[in-house]
C-alpha cells in the first residue's frame, strides 16, 4: 500500500484527536533535539544606538539596531531569533515592542562575523502616562537557549554605541493655549444663537491635546463643560448649540469660561474668560422714538412732548421710564409710566419740561428705558437726537408784568431802605 | 437851521463813537470793571483814611501841647447832613451794589463760570431777577448803611457834591434797568448800551466818592 504525505498528515491529525496520549509518546519519540558541537558559544548581542539625544518624547519615532556577533564557524551556527523590549517609566517588566527578526546562519559578515538588524520608527511610549527612564533589552534565541542582553552578562555592556541595555529619558512638554486666538462669538447672543467657543492649542511634540471648555454661570458655579481631542495646532471649535450649553431659562444671564486642556502627562487651565452675555428673550417692541417741541423756538423753559410707540402683548405694569441727556445734565431721569399688556401698539407720551436754564444753548438727546426687554434685547432705546435748546436764558421779556414787578421790587426796597437806615442808624 | 442839525448830529456821533470806543472796551471786560470798581472803592476809603490823619496831625500840632485822642477828634469833627441827604446816600450806595452786580454777574457774558445763571434753581425762578438783587442787598446791607456816615460826616459836602450823591440814585436806577434789559436779551447783545449802563454805573460810583477825592486834593494844596 503506497502511503503518501497527505495520507500519513491526515493519520497524524486523527491520531491525534483520538489518542493525545499516544501521539504525544509518539513525539517523545520523534524528537530528536539539537546538539551543538563543544566548542559552540552563544553569539554576543547588543543594542547599537549611535545617537546623541538621551532626551526621548512620547511621539518620536525611534531606530534601534541589533547587533550580532557571531564567532562559531557557520556549520555550528544557527538561526537567531530577536525581540526587542522596552520597559516604560514606573514599569517593572520588559514588554517586546516589535516584531521578531531572523538572522540565518549564512547572514554575517565575512570579515567580523557580525550582522545587524533595526527596528525602525517605533513608539514604544505612545501611550505613556508618565515621564522618566525607559530602558530597552534584546530577548533573542539561538535555538539552544533564550537569553536577554541586560542579564546575558556578567555586568551591564556599555562600549561606544554599543549598549547591553540602553536606558533613555523619556521627556514631555506641555501642550500650551494661543492666548490671541481663543474667542466666543456672537457676544452677546441670544441663548439660541449658534455660538461658538473658538481657541487654538500647540504642543510642541505634536501629542494629541484633550481640552475642556468649562463654562460657568454668574456665581461661578460651572454651568457646564464639554471636551474634545484635538491635533496640536489645530483650532478647536465647540458650538454651544450642539453640546446644549444654553436653554431659554439662561437668557439675560452673563456667562464665562475656561478651557483645561493636556496632553495625557501634563496639563493647565487657563484664566476665567468673559462671555458670552445672553441677551433677553424679548418681551416687547419698540418702535418711532419722537420729541415734538412746543414751538420752533425750543427754549428752556417751554415743553416738549416725547413719545414712543410700545406694542406689549404679555406684561403688565411695564415701566417705561424717560431720560433727556445734555451737556449740564447727562442722564436726566424726567418721568416715568407703567402700562399693562395689550394686543394693540401703543403711544406712550411723556409731555413735560424737561430742562432748565443751564441746558440753555446745550444739544440734547433722549431715550427710553423699559422693565422688560425689546426686540433687540435690549432695555433701552438708542439715544435720539433732540436738537439744539435756544440760548435765550430769561423766558420774560423786559415790559413783561413779572420783568417789570421784579426791578421795581428791587429799586423799591432799595430806596425803602435808605429811608429805614437813615432812621435807625443815623439819629 | 441847518448849523443846528449839523450839531445834533455830529453830537450823536460823537456819543455813538464813545459808546462804542474806548468806554465799549472797558465794559466789556469783566476784570478790567471789576478791578476799576474794587480801585476806586479802596482808594475812596484809603483816601478818607488819609484824610482824617492828616487833619488830626494838624490838629495835634497847632494844639500847643493839649492831648487830643482820635476818637475825641472824631467826635469833634462828626456833623450831620440832613435825614433826606443820609437816607439818599444809603440808598444810592443799595442801588450801587446792586448796580454793580447786575452789571457783571447776571449774565454769562463778562463771567462765564460766576453768574446768576449759575444756580438753575434761582434762575429758572420767576422771580429771580428780583432774589438775586435783594440777595446782594443783605451782602451788601452793613457796608450800604455805615459807608455814607463814614465817608460824609466828617467833611464839608456841598450842596453840588449832595447834589451828585442824590442824582446818582436815578444814574444807578438806569444803569439796572439797562442790566436787567440786557439779561433778558441775553445771548443777543447790544454793546452800546452795555456801554451806557457801564458809564452810569461809573460815574455814579465817583459821584458817591467824590467828597473824599476831593478833601484829599485840598489836603495835598
């Protein structure tokens, strides 16, 4: 019966299932192990790491090299296999960062018997959540034994370049904030408004930056935060909308902000941030501001009815209050009037002096002030232009009954009173 | 006819070129006014002063020997002048105060930081014109009523000097009637009549203080 290969696998596959204890007698005696001849020595293994920086940060991309000397003639020689290993800040134990290399017994030098392998643009730390030494080792197997280069040794190799085990420092900078580039906008805003918290952060090794916008309400309090991952360099970008910083019940507040922001080892946060102010929800509309002045004259001492249209649909007992601004009395609160809700617009009129004789000459302004907000959000009007007041200071013409009452009243008491101090002082 | 008219005319050119002139200038400067009065004041009462030193020193060197105090002297020297001429006198010197006042401190015009306008309250009040002449009555009341028993009772007033005194009052009256006018106009200015109430507050002033200049000139003869 001719048995071929395939035939005595699948034999060894069945047998192997129906009888391990068998099979594995079997291999017992199959084996045949190595030997090597007496005069074999393990092959000398080192790292070969011919830069200068000692100075390691988590996101550079490395080179070691391996270097293998091997002294036995080649019909001794075997295969050798390598690992390379790293042990992280903190750590205790070893961990292979790479794949394993070969070298076949026919890969050394000629001339000094010597090989060499390179693990290439390995980040071994990526992930460090600590600084501080990082040591590298070579695990690697001659098929007769298993050695590691920092043990292998009588005492840590250190020639040159050549190192039994490589220790580094693995360092970290800190990612920093653009001062000049972090903004929130529209400011002020309505809550609804799509707005946006802009800032930019650098790391100078290029680590992936976590920031958190932290935001906070009037007292402080921290109102809400969000974070996201960023590239350094990179502006980060949160709308208030989309992580629902604001709701309706925040119109009118005034919030601020901070960002925390790291790259995994180290961090900061910066300084409290104004904004944004949120602006009322608005509760009325105003409309047509108007001064009409008694006559075209506009003296001091004449009246002057304002009056702005109010459409008020929700509240009562809104106060809408009047002021007049001139140079001799700048915000000059004249009258004030409380109105209740209504569906129709409404004309509030204020008809009233407004001035005295020291805003004679002076340009004057207006505006309204009002206890909810407009439809700008706002709780005041624009200032309006008034016009200019007459310079004319006394409102009584010479032949006028007061004019004429007051002088003689004066020249009268005068020559009065020479005839009374005549009588009492001079007899 | 015509030699008449020519007069007239060249008369009121003459007073129109004054107005406006030299007197114009001097009325229109609050300080200069104000500096010419606050002058002529003291040297009305440095020369009364001088007056009455001079005549006590005579008095004391033809005395051969006898004490004489001042106060004594003064006593001696003290005649009254009629009710009607004191009481003229104190009312022109009212009027003169007052005259003064209204001339340089009712309007901005001379003093644009220090005027009746100044104080809103008493300004925008009716009767304000009135309260700011009467409050510079009662500032002005002590010095009003001893300044014509000071400066007249102790030298010869002749009937022309009372005369003046007397005839001040209605130059005084004018001179406020024409402030009072002009502060009613005010911004708008009329620099002749300025002038005017200016020159009769003037020459009222001297008219009140003539007496003493002229003791002191004879004096010095």
């Amino acid at each position: 019966m001719k048995l071929d290969l395939d035939d005595l696998v699948g034999n060894f596959e069945k047998w192997k299932k129906e009888d391990p204890n068998q099979f594995e007698y079997m291999k017992k005696l199959l084996h045949i192990p190595f030997e090597p001849s007496g005069n074999y020595s393990a092959p000398t293994v080192l790292i070969y790491y011919p830069y200068n920086n000692t100075n390691i940060t988590r996101n550079e991309k490395l080179k070691m090299i391996a270097y293998v000397k091997n002294d036995n003639p080649i019909e001794v020689r075997s295969n050798i296999y390598l690992q390379l290993e790293a042990k992280g800040p903190g750590e205790e134990n070893f961990t292979a960062v790479s794949s394993q290399r070969v070298i076949l017994s026919n890969e050394y030098s000629e001339d000094n018997n010597a090989s060499m392998r390179d693990w290439s643009d390995i980040t071994p730390f990526l992930n460090s959540e600590e600084t501080g030494n990082v040591s590298f080792r070579i695990w690697f197997n001659d098929m007769h034994n298993t050695y590691y280069t920092d043990t292998m040794y009588g005492k840590p190799h250190v020639s040159g370049d050549f190192y039994s085990e490589l220790n580094l420092n693995l360092i970290n900078t800190p990612p920093e904030i653009d001062e000049n580039c972090t903004n929130v906008s529209p400011d002020p805003a309505r809550y609804n408004d799509p707005i946006k918290y802009e800032a930019c952060f650098f790391d100078s090794e290029g680590d992936m930056v976590n920031v958190t916008l932290h935001v906070f309400d009037e007292l402080g309090n921290e109102h809400k935060n969000a974070t996201q991952i960023i590239k350094s360099g990179k502006n980060v970008t949160f709308t208030a909308s989309e992580y629902g910083f604001f709701g309706e019940d925040d119109a009118g507040k005034n919030f601020s902000y901070s960002y925390s922001y790291d790259d995994g080892l180290n961090g900061s946060v910066t300084k409290n941030m104004t904004g944004p102010s949120l602006l009322s929800s608005p509760k009325i509309y105003v409309s047509n501001p108007n001064v009409v002045p008694e006559d075209d004259n506009r003296y001091w001492w004449q009246s002057y009815a304002f009056s702005i249209k109010v459409k008020n649909p929700e509240l009562d007992n809104l106060r809408i209050d009047l002021y007049t601004d001139t140079q001799a009395h700048p915000k000059n609160h004249q009258a004030c009037q409380m109105i209740n809700a209504s569906k129709e617009a409404e004309d509030v009129s204020f008809d009233l002096k407004p001035f005295e004789v020291s805003d004679a000459n002076q340009t004057f302004t207006y505006y309204f002030t009002y206890s909810a907000p407009d439809q700008a959000s706002r709780l005041e009007s624009d200032h309006e232009k008034g016009g200019v007041i007459n310079p004319r200071l006394v409102k009584y013409s010479m032949d006028s009954g007061v004019m004429v009452a007051n002088y003689l009243f004066i020249l009268l008491i005068s020559l009065v009173a020479g005839v009374v101090i005549e009588r009492r002082l001079y007899r | 006819m015509n030699a008449t008219v020519v007069n007239i005319i060249s008369s009121t050119d003459m007073l129109s070129n004054f107005l406006s002139g030299p007197l114009a200038n001097i009325s229109s400067n609050g300080f200069l006014g104000v500096g010419l009065f606050v002058i002529l004041l003291a040297l009305g009462l440095g020369l009364h002063k001088l007056n009455m030193m001079r005549t006590y020193r005579r008095v004391v060197s033809t005395s051969k020997g006898l004490e004489i105090s001042e106060e004594s002297l003064c006593e001696e020297m003290f005649s009254r002048q009629g009710s009607n001429f004191n009481a003229a006198a104190v009312s022109a010197w009212i009027l003169l105060f007052i005259a003064f006042a209204y001339f340089y401190f009712l309007t901005p015009s001379l003093f644009l930081k220090y005027n009746y306008f100044q104080v809103p309250s008493l300004a925008s009040s009716p009767i304000g014109f009135f309260l700011f002449g009467f409050l510079v009555l009662l500032l002005t009341g002590i010095a009003s009523a001893f300044l014509p028993r000071v400066l007249y009772s102790y030298c010869q007033v002749s009937k022309r000097e009372k005369m003046a005194i007397m005839l001040a009052i209605p130059l005084l009256v004018v001179s406020i009637i024409i402030s009072v006018y002009l502060g009613t106009k005010y911004p708008a200015q009329e620099a002749n009549l300025r002038a005017v109430a200016f020159f009769a507050l003037f020459i009222s002033q001297i008219a009140l203080l003539w007496p003493v200049y002229l003791e002191a000139l004879e004096g010095v003869r």
